[in-house]
C-alpha cells in the first residue's frame, strides 16, 4: 500500500497547461511570432517552452524579456477569468485523504500556483506545496519530487508521482519513484511508456493507492 503521494498541479489537479500555452502563443505573437504547437508540446518533455523557440529563432532578448511579462499577464488574465477546474478532483482527494498524505510538486510559480488555488478547496487535503521557487532544478529533473520525499521522510517505495506528462513522469522516473499518469487530452501525444500506471481520471487512485505492493 501507498503512505504518499505527490500531485503535478497543471494538468493533474486544474485544467491549465492549454492556457499558458495560449498565453504563450498570444504573447509572441504580438511580436509577430507564430509558435510551432507541435513542436511546443515535444519541446515539454525537456522542460523547453514556446520562447525557446523564439530565442532559437533568434528574436532579440530584450523583447523575450518584455513578452515573458506579457506573457504572466495574459497567463494570470486566463487563469481568473476561464474555467480551470477538473471534474472529480475534490471528491478524489477527499477519498484519498482517508488512506494517505499527499502534497503538490509543480514548476508552476508562486503567484500563479495563488491565483489558481484562491477559492478552492484542493489545497486543504495537502501537508504542503512545493513550487518552481522552492527548487533549484525543475523536472524533468528528480531535485523537485526528491525534496518532497525528504519533506515528508517518505521511503520511495511507499510512494506514488500523479503527472500529466512525459517532462514530469521523466521527473518521476529520475526520482526512483512509481508513477501514475492521468490522462490530459493537452498532452495525450506524450511518450508515457515508462509510466507505472495509466488512468482515466483520479477516482482511480484509490484502488492503485490500497493495491499497490
């Protein structure tokens, strides 16, 4: 049986990896900028974004600089304005929260992660939340999953890694820790072949968690 387990947010918990995408896209293209979307999405499995395109493509920095901004903004804009929530995801926690302690490990930053959890109720299950700001390498790098583990003094085998996709299951694996992928139509192309479970939706988490060897 699973003690522990350690939720992404984008993608896992909220609906939000299509908008920063969009704001992404939106902000480079006020620069004139089109981004490749099928080259964005490879590019997440190594941790690269849409203004790694436009920095190999050679656009000035001072303007990546100032969009990056845009971009937060735009970003922000979305994520109080649109719907983000995924349906299940509080009735899961609590199901969950009777056999197991759970935290989040996300490379979302500090103010977004706010922003996106005022006013609901998914925080509340969680000893705690570890943000890009509270690491020094983001997945696909083990660093962010293996300081919750030590957070919490859980053994790797006792375990489980909840991601949405290949850049944060790379993570999970780097980690030495099982991992459950649920399924994102966002990033539904990703290679999760090294995936130790794939599911539906978190409602099947419990089983996984009360079965698992």
């Amino acid at each position: 049986m699973k003690k522990y387990i350690l939720f992404d947010n984008d993608g896992v918990l909220v609906d939000t990896e299509s908008w920063y995408y969009l704001a992404s896209e939106r902000a480079l293209a006020d620069i004139g900028f089109a981004v490749d979307r099928d080259r964005y999405l490879r590019d997440m499995s190594r941790g690269l974004g849409a203004f790694d395109q436009a920095v190999a493509a050679g656009v000035d920095e001072s303007a990546i600089g100032r969009q990056r901004k845009v971009r937060d903004g735009y970003y922000q804009e979305y994520l109080r304005t649109e719907a983000i929530e995924i349906d299940g995801v509080v009735e899961a926690l609590a199901a969950l929260s009777k056999h197991v302690r759970m935290a989040i490990v996300t490379t979302s930053k500090r103010a977004d992660f706010e922003i996106i959890h005022d006013g609901r109720q998914i925080r509340r299950f969680m000893d705690f939340v570890l943000v890009r700001d509270d690491y020094r390498l983001a997945k696909p790098h083990p660093e962010p999953y293996l300081t919750a583990l030590q957070r919490f003094g859980a053994a790797k085998d006792e375990t489980l890694i909840v991601e949405d996709s290949s850049r944060g299951l790379k993570s999970a694996v780097a980690a030495g820790i099982d991992c459950a992928v649920v399924h994102n139509e966002f990033t539904r192309s990703h290679d999760f072949t090294q995936a130790t479970h794939r599911i539906g939706s978190l409602a099947e988490l419990t089983r996984i968690v009360l079965t698992a060897g």
